[in-house]
C-alpha cells in the first residue's frame, strides 16, 4: 500500500486527474438534470408584433419534458414580443420560467405579414446561433405564424405525425419545394439573390376538400391527393401544403408560384426525386380518351450554354424514365396490369409534348419575375465569364438577362 | 523527468504533418472566404508555398550543420545581443500562438457542446497534459504522436471522404481580386510559418542520409489534406461559408444534417481536433521553453513553466475568451509578429548558410 501511494505521488498526472474530479466531477452531481431547466422548442413562428412598442411577436411550439410510460408529448404555444428575435425568446424563457432550448427546432415559420421587408432581419439571429441547426426547415404562412402553430400543437401532440416530416417530403416531389435556413441564405448570398420558400395555410374544417377525420375536434386528419394535402389541426382548422411558394429576392418577396407552376418550374431545377405526369384526354390504342398518370422513376438533367454572337443559349436536355401507374377512362376499366404494360411512342411523345409546354410556362414565369430560381446565371458565368459579362453589360436591366437567353430544349421520355 | 533525446525522420514528419493544421482548420476558412470569396483557397496554397520553401532552408541547413543547435548558430552570426532579441520575439510570438489556438478551441468546444463550462475548466483539461508533454521533451511528444499518427490519419481520411458527399455544385468562382486574395494571406499570415519550430529542435533532430524523403512526404501529405479540407468546406457551403467559423467540424455536420444515415458523425471531428490540439500546443510551449531557456541559460526549467503559465492564465482569463477579440487580435497584431517566421528566421539561416561559405571561401 505504502508502495502504491509512493508511485502515486511520483505520477503528478494521476494526482491532477484526481484533482479535476473533485473540483468538477462531484459538484456537477448536484446540478440538476438539463429537462428541469429547458423547455424544449420544436417550431419557431415568427409575426409582425401588434403591440407597438415591439417589431416582432414569436410564437414558440414547445414541450416540457415529463416521465411517463408514453412517447406522447404535450405541446404548448407560447408567444412574446420583442424589439428583437433575441429579445422576445428571452421573453419567451421569462413566460415558461425555462431556458429556451432552440436546438430542437426543425421548422421556422415566417408568417405573411414579414415579407414586405427584408425577412433575413428576421433571420438572421436564428441563422448565426450554433444551436439552431442550418438544416432547419423554412416555411411561410399564408396568415399568422402563430395561429400555424396551434394548428400545429394538436397535431404534434395527438398522433406521431409531425410538420416538420412534411416539410422534409416536399423536396422529395415534383409538385412542391423545400427550403432549409442553409438554403436560403445560399440562395440570398449567392449572384442571384433569390430563395424559393414553400407556402402552407390554414383552412377552416368544415370547407370543400379531400381529408379523412379521426377521432374528436383537433384529431389527427390526413389526405394527399390532386395537387394538395391537408392536416387537421386545433378547431377543425387544417394545415393546407399544395406546393404554393414563394420566390424571396434579396431576402423581399418578389412573387407568389402556385403549386402547379412549381412543377413547371422544378422541371429546370431538377432536385426532385419522384412524382407523377397525367395526360387528359389521351386517345390512342389501347385506351380511348383516358387520363393516364406516369410515374417518374428516373430523372437526368443536363444543361449545356453555348454563346452565340453574345447571346446566351441555353440547351436543356431532360430525359425521363416513366412507369404507368393509374389509367382513368370513360368507358370501361383498363384490363392489363400496369406493370406489364409497356408505354408505347405516341404516349411518350405526348408526355414530351407537354413537359415542354410546362417548361416553356415555367421560363414565361421566372422572366416576368426577373428571378432565376434554376440559378442560370452561374451555368453562364461558369461557361464563359468574359462572353457573359458582356452579354449582361448590353442589357438595359441586368436583372432581366433571363428574357433575352435563348433556351432550347429537348425532353426524352423512355419506358422503364 | 526529463527527457531531452533526439527524434528521427518519422518522429518529425508525424510533428510536422500535426503542426500544419494548426490554426488552420477552424476559424481560418471560414474568415478567408469572406475575404477572399472561393479564391480564399489560393491564400492557403501560397501561404504553404512559402512554408514549403522554410522547410527546403531547414533542410539545406540541416545538411550543411547536422548537430549544431540554432541559438549557437545565430550567435554565431550575429552576436549575443541579436540572437536574444530574435529569441525573446520568437517566445512572444509562440506565445501568441499558443493564446490563439488555445481559445479558438475553448470557443469550439464551448459553442458546441460545454456551453455552461467556464476557462478554468478547460484550463484544467490542457494546461496539466500540455505542460506535461513539454517538459518531457520533444521525442516524448514525438513518440506520442507516433502512436496516435494512424489514428489520425484515418480519421482525417474518413472524414474528408465523407465530406465530398456534402459538395455542392452550381457556385460562380472568380469573384474575388487578386488583391483580395493577397490581404486575406498577409491577414492570416500567423496560421502559417510552423516549419521554423524545427530550426529551434534542430540540433534534437537526426535524419539519416535517404530519410529525408520521409519528412517531404508527410508534409506535403499534410498540405494537400489541410488544402482537401478548405476545398470542401468551400464547396459544402458555399456562398454562406463566412457563416460557419468551425470548418472541419462543420463539414461533417453539413453531412450529418442533410444526409443522415451515419448519426452523429460531427463528433469524430472533435476528437480529432482535440487531439491534435493538445500535441500542437505542446510543441508551441516547448518552443516557449527552448527560447526562454535561450533568454535565461542560467535558469531552471521550473522558471520558465511558471513564466508561461502565469502569462498565459492572466491573458485568457482577462483579456480574451470570445471569439471576435481573438480574431481581432489574430489578425491585428500576430500578422506583424509571423515576420519572424517568413524574415528573421529565413534571413539569419541564410546568412549563416552563404556567410560561412563566404568566409570559407576568403579563408
């Protein structure tokens, strides 16, 4: 024992270690636990504040952690006002009597009434503090941020269906977009200075629309379906995600795209993984005027810029690999499985047909908005900086390049 | 306890490839972008150029003087008065690297994940194991880093492997001047110029005649993977990549974040940067005891341990811990002092590499 002690206190080391232990280790023993001290924030909703004396209002849909035998969480709204993002959280934790923990936030909700200035204001503290994660997805509201989040609340806590998973879906398919706070902040720093931010809403319940109801009042609702999906929320009121967005330009509205021109314009964009195309009205053997849909199973895009007298032309080559999924008609059922169906060349030409009638839609509506959410500019610029610096130069309006590029295009759709 | 006997090619490669990344692969990126855009990257590539050059003067010198220590050889050549002043602003200037590394790393780790956690506790993390390793001398470090050099390198491997999935494509480069780029490299001047800790081990140091190929290689192994990590760090983050001060870790959570599938990867980068944290600092501070030991020969070691740490806990406690005021001061005044690193030193190998050969030559 007595050699023990003597080799202990020769290893000087060993006696710090001990030392480090003592002075920290038995004292954060009696801290108490992180649950007692946050309340844990899932969404964020940010409004314009209507009292005057403060710029903002922020809605925060938190829960307090308390043991229990389920996984059900017990969600609340808490809203506070503030001249600052900073100073109404701070407000926030004042009201909760708990430290505001942001870094399990997965939505930010802006609400409509931000977006006549400069929303990366907003932004911006949420954006620059490390708990809040750069993946955090970004929404607007077609309304208040904060009614969004009661909507919410009961949604959250009554079923395991959550909106930031649905938010989180919206890249995945063509008919809708998704923006993380990295993602608008590239797009607000990058040459175009635009940002596509996805639109929800609010509907009342008891209005025209596809939704299935569970349970009691404020009980799970689900529907997807056409070209929007709905779920229930607090007073019969539902959350409506048609894939409507909206196009920010240096960080200010610039316009409104409904969820169909979204498809046209995702086309460009390419980041899509899935999703479907219908033809109406198709006849041809074997079918007589049906509504085919085709689902997308493969996607390639190319985009390749050739400068031509100082014109910009874009050629844009897309080839889609599609399956038969659905066939509607008049007459009688379809009788063949789809899946052994081989899609024949007139209906592939169809589809071509119209892809490029939506593509030519969707450049209609990026140049009458004068924003380039395909980000054109730096396939341009990467291509030819001298040529396309040049081109830019004779433009009256430099922020208009996108209506005097020519675009060619050429769509390919092949059976899987 | 101690331990002052040589290091070989290896020992020196392994201490050279740590010692790059020093300063470099946190803050550095992140300020370099906002300086210099995505032409940033051509900051680093030709602040290693001249770290590179350092290292052939190092070699050349070492051929020419196998065993002869620095401080003699810059007596030699400039007299007692001089070689003290050129110490005594090396131990400052080291001293200012080790300030700077240190918190640039206490505000990750705070930032991070021990947010409530206060200096002394992460003083009583690096001090202890820092003071330890420098007193041991530079083959306990080298033998050390040793053990823990493949540890380190897969790691490094794996994770700017993984990194490459988080590249994005679609960003306009070209966007900065080329004076833009030469500020961004004179500002962060003092992240580089590492190599002329081997000037002051120099006569601790034997490479055997063939081996020295083993000491370019990982150091120019080094090079390219601190040059791998800013690259995709650049091309992860792209236009917001002045937005995100911790590259490395940052990185990984790009990858973490929108990729999923392997969990919590971020935290590999932590331990990495830990680890390579403790060994770079204790080669500043032996750097600190061999100058001190130059300033005062009569001393005990014991003086100079006692005179670093109470600098160095007075300054981190009173002047600095944020992250702006370090910066500041990173860019401010420690640029000025890495003239020691790129002028002094260089000057006074070179006038004792050609002013011998001179007086050969009349002799």
């Amino acid at each position: 024992m007595k050699h023990f002690f003597k080799k202990i206190w020769q290893t000087p080391m060993f006696l710090i270690f001990v030392l480090i232990g003592l002075f920290y280790g038995i004292p954060s023993l009696g801290n108490p636990a992180e649950i007692n001290r946050f309340a844990i924030v899932t969404a964020v909703g940010i409004d314009k504040a209507e009292q005057e004396d403060f710029d903002y209002e922020v809605s925060l849909l938190t829960f307090v952690p308390v043991p229990e035998q389920t996984f059900t969480e017990f969600y609340k709204v808490i809203s506070a006002s503030g001249n600052s993002i900073e100073e109404a959280l701070d407000y926030a934790g004042l009201y909760t009597g708990r430290q505001v923990g942001l870094s399990h936030i997965k939505t930010i909700v802006l609400s409509e009434d931000l977006f006549d200035e400069d929303v990366t204001k907003v932004l911006d503290y949420l954006m620059r503090d490390k708990e809040v994660s750069s993946s955090t997805k970004l929404i607007a509201m077609d309304g208040k941020a904060k009614d969004f989040l009661n909507a919410v609340k009961d949604l959250d806590s009554q079923s395991s269906y959550s909106v930031s998973e649905i938010v989180a879906y919206n890249e995945h398919y063509i008919y809708a977009t998704g923006c993380s706070l990295e993602a608008f902040f590239k797009g607000y720093f990058s040459p175009t200075k635009a940002s596509i931010v996805p639109v929800f809403s609010l509907q009342s319940g008891d209005d025209e629309g596809i939704s299935t109801e569970n349970g009691g009042g404020g009980g799970e609702q689900t529907s997807s379906g056409g070209s929007g999906g709905k779920s229930g929320g607090q007073g019969g009121r539902q959350i409506v995600n048609n894939g409507d967005a909206i196009v920010f330009k240096n960080g200010e509205k610039q316009k409104d795209i409904s969820g169909d021109d979204i498809v046209k314009i995702n086309y460009f964009r390419g980041e899509f993984k899935t999703g479907g195309i219908t033809i109406e009205d198709f006849n041809g053997e074997p079918f007589g005027k049906a509504s085919l849909s085709f689902d997308i199973s493969g996607k390639k895009l190319r985009n390749k810029v050739v400068f031509e007298n100082g014109i910009p032309t874009i050629y844009t080559d897309i080839k889609f690999t599609v399956t038969l999924s659905e066939v509607e008609q008049e007459d009688e059922q379809f009788n063949k499985d789809v899946d052994l169906y081989n899609v024949t060349k007139n209906e592939t030409s169809q589809i071509e047909k119209q892809i490029k009638r939506e593509m030519a839609e969707a450049l209609e509506i990026m140049r009458e908005a004068k924003t380039d959410v395909a980000n054109f500019y730096t396939l341009m610029y990467n291509t030819d900086k001298k040529s396309f610096k040049r081109f830019l130069d004779s433009l009256d309006d430099k922020e208009d390049y996108l209506r005097y590029t020519l675009f060619k295009t050429s769509v390919r759709v092949h059976s899987k | 306890m101690i331990r002052e006997k040589s290091i070989n090619a290896w020992q020196t490669g392994i201490l050279l490839f740590f010692m790059f990344f020093a300063n470099k692969i946190l803050v550095l990126p992140s300020l370099l972008f906002s300086e210099a855009k995505f032409e940033g990257i051509f900051a680093v590539v030709f602040l290693f150029l001249l770290e590179f050059g350092l290292l052939i003067l190092f070699y050349k010198l070492k051929v020419k003087y196998p065993s002869i220590k620095f401080y003699e050889m810059v007596k030699n050549c400039f007299g007692k008065i001089t070689t003290k002043i050129v110490f005594f602003l090396v131990a400052v200037y080291f001293l200012g690297k080790i300030i700077l590394l240190y918190n640039v790393t206490y505000i990750f780790f705070s930032n991070l994940i021990y947010r409530e956690s206060n200096n002394f506790l992460f003083l009583a993390c690096f001090l202890p194991v820092i003071n330890h390793l420098a007193i041991c001398g530079i083959r306990t470090i080298g033998r050390t880093a040793q053990i823990f050099f493949p540890a380190v390198v897969i790691v490094l491997i794996f994770s700017i492997a993984v990194g490459v999935f988080g590249i994005e494509g679609g960003v306009v480069v070209e966007q900065a001047k080329f004076v833009n780029i030469v500020f961004a490299s004179l500002k962060h001047l003092s992240s580089f110029g590492d190599v002329i800790i081997l000037f002051l081990f120099m006569d601790k140091i034997e490479i055997k005649k063939g081996e020295w190929k083993i000491v370019f290689s990982l150091s120019g192994a080094s090079m390219i993977s601190v040059l791998a990590v800013v690259l995709v760090f650049f091309l992860s983050y792209t236009y917001t990549s002045f937005l995100h001060p911790f590259a490395f870790f940052e990185i990984l959570s790009f990858v973490k974040e929108y990729y999923g599938g392997l969990g919590r990867i971020d935290i590999i980068s932590m331990v990495f940067i830990i680890l390579l944290t403790y060994f770079q600092l204790a080669v500043y501070l032996k750097v600190f005891f061999v100058c001190f030991d130059g300033l005062f020969p009569k001393l005990d070691r014991v003086y100079s341990v006692l005179t670093f740490n109470f600098i160095f806990i007075l300054i981190t406690t009173f002047a600095v811990i944020n992250l702006s005021k370090i910066i500041l001061y990173g860019e401010s005044y420690l640029p000025y002092l890495s003239l020691i690193s790129f002028v002094i030193v260089p000057l006074c190998v070179i006038v004792a590499l050609f002013g011998k050969k001179n007086k050969e030559k009349k002799e």
